[in-house]
C-alpha cells in the first residue's frame, strides 16, 4: 500500500511540482532551504492545504484529485508531530495522547487505555497525569509522538520533531524516535532543516528547491553525490560542475581542476573541506591542483576554523586553530590552495 502523490500547488508567484512515493515502513524525508516548499508539501499530504493539481493516494484510497475529490485532514488516516509540539496545555499527557482517538469516535475510557499503553511504549508510563509545562522538551516531544501514532495512522508527518531541543537532549531523543520509526509500520515523510536529523532517520532524502525536486536518493549517495550547491552546503563538501576532457576538467565558473579519474562531457567534481591545505607560497610536490586563494572568512565551525577562500575557482578549507596561528591567518591574507587529485571525487553531472 504505497503512497503517490503528485503535488501541484500554485500560490502567488510560487509553484510547487514534485512527485513523491513513500513505500511502508519507509521513512522519507524532506530537505530544502527556507521557501523551498516543505512546509507547503507536508500541509497537502496533511490534508491543510488542498492541491491545485494532480493527485494524492494511499493504497486504493484518493485523498485528493481536483476538482472532484478533497477529503479533508480530519478524515484522513494521518498522525502529524509538529514543530512545537502543540500539546494542549489544559489536559494531561494521558487525555493529550486519548485526544486523537476520541475525535474518532473512540469512547474515553478505551481511548485513555490505549493512550496509557503508548505513553509506557515511548518510556513516560509514569507521566501519565502530568501536564505540558511539567514536561522536560524531550518528554513533550514523546507525548507529542505518541499522541500520533495512537490513532494508528496510515501516514507520520514529523515536522522538524526535534528543532525546539537543546543539543544535549536533542541527541538521545534522535535515538529514540529512530527506534520508534523502525517499528512504525506505515509511511513517514519527515521535514527537517537538520542534515544529521535526516541521515540518521531517514531511508531517503529528498531535496526540494524552489518548488522542485532537485536530487532524491539514499543518505549515503546523496552525501556522496551532490548536484546542487545546497546539497553541498548542506553536506560539507566543495562542488564544482565543469567539462571533463580525461583528467581535466575547465569549470563552469571559470577555473580548472585535475581529477584522479578520467571522464568526458559534463561532469561534477567535489572534495572536502578538510582535503584543502594552505600554503603561504606555491607548493610543489603530489598536489596536482594548485592555485592562489585570498581569505574572505573566517569561522568557527565544528573544531576546526573554517575559512572562505576567494579564487578560481572560490573554496572552503577546514583548519586546525593551530594552523591559524602558525600563518597569522585573517581577512584580506593571500595564500595558495592545494587539493590532490585522489582527494576529489567525479561523476556525471
């Protein structure tokens, strides 16, 4: 019972044309800069935002096909975790987690039962009468997804579940849900800024841009594989899309790299930022891709200094704060990169 959907929504300027299979079990995930068009996405399959084309289907059940089929969120078979949880303040965690079943009918004592044992399935069975502003983050959070899979939805819409986290809780909550998500037997499509929220979650990754869909595939591919600078971005990796002739290959942006591989046509080239080493003069040597570089950044990143380097082509280079001091490295510093070619990875753009 897989859902396809085809999502067509016009609103104003902007367009949103993907389609989109989750198979069960399967959990997907949706990535994208902001105004790219997640939000949007996940509130048709919600069943908030009616689409202004194309289709939408679980099985053998339509969900929407204008102009003749809407059905709306309240009688669709989803669960969704929202961004801030939105548990209401007023009732326990028990009555929050029953809500759900009791809109659909379920009579109060079966719906709190079934409620009870989902609040001991997600570790909070002693919680039970507590209310919201009593819950540490990651307790809401578990009440908030228990609260959706006590309905037994056919679908799971997390909604950056773990964003409003502090790092310390937001490591051992990833853990959790992913657990939780493996033994989840329906289709979850997960819409997350976070790049480690989605490799450690998701079966799939799914990058949206501008309405579209500009890569799709496992996490491991896709990190290894970039094809567009947010991807890249988002992955840690320098991308460049240049013509490869054998192991040379003229960039688009102006530049020329050597790769270890020979290719031909259209290619990308990528390389990590930690592949890139600094030199107050040419180096000569194994390093095959030389060329000079002026400091336009410099930033802490992870535990290392991360530095934006101007040239041709432009480049990010991770350092140690040792070799910072060693060069007397700041804004306005000319230096000559180097990358070997082994170091740098090439595939078909």
């Amino acid at each position: 019972m897989t859902l396809e959907a085809e999502l067509r929504v016009s609103r104003g300027h902007f367009e949103l044309s993907i389609e989109l299979s989750v198979a069960p079990g399967e959990v997907v995930a949706l990535l994208g800069p902001n105004g790219a068009g997640k939000t949007t996405a996940l509130r048709t399959l919600a069943g908030l935002t009616p689409l202004s084309g194309g289709t939408l289907r679980i099985g053998e059940k339509t969900w929407d096909a204008p102009p003749k089929v809407f059905v709306p969120a309240e009688r669709r078979e989803v669960g969704v975790v929202f961004q801030d949880y939105l548990l209401f303040g007023h009732l326990s965690a028990l009555d929050n987690v029953a809500f759900g079943l009791r809109a659909r009918g379920r009579r109060r004592g079966a719906a709190r039962a079934v409620a009870a044992e989902w609040l001991d399935r997600v570790g909070l069975a002693d919680h039970v009468h507590a209310k919201p502003q009593t819950l540490s983050g990651g307790q809401a959070q578990r009440v908030a997804l228990a609260r959706a899979l006590a309905t037994d939805p056919a679908l799971l819409l997390l909604d950056e579940p773990l964003a409003a986290l502090d790092a310390s809780t937001r490591v051992r909550v990833r853990s959790d849900l992913a657990h939780h998500l493996a033994d989840y037997p329906g289709h979850t499509v997960l819409v997350t800024h976070d790049p480690l929220d989605a490799m450690v979650l998701a079966d799939r990754l799914v990058i949206l841009e501008h309405g579209r869909i500009t890569q799709e595939g496992p996490p491991s591919e896709v990190a290894r594989r970039p094809r567009s600078d947010y991807v890249a971005n988002l992955v840690g990796l320098n991308l460049y899309r240049g013509t490869a002739t054998g192991t040379t290959i003229e960039l688009d942006a102006g530049g020329t790299l050597t790769a270890a591989e020979p290719a031909t046509g259209p290619v990308h080239i990528a390389f990590a930022p930690t592949a890139v080493s600094l030199h107050p003069d040419r180096p000569t040597g194994s390093q095959r891709n030389t060329w000079p570089v002026t400091i336009a950044g410099i930033e802490q990143h992870a535990h290392t200094i991360r530095l934006r380097l101007d040239g041709t082509p432009p480049v990010l280079a991770d350092v140690t704060p040792a070799t910072v001091a060693d060069l007397e490295l700041r804004p306005g510093t000319e230096l000559w990169a180097a990358v070997k070619a082994t170091e740098t990875h090439t595939y078909p753009a």
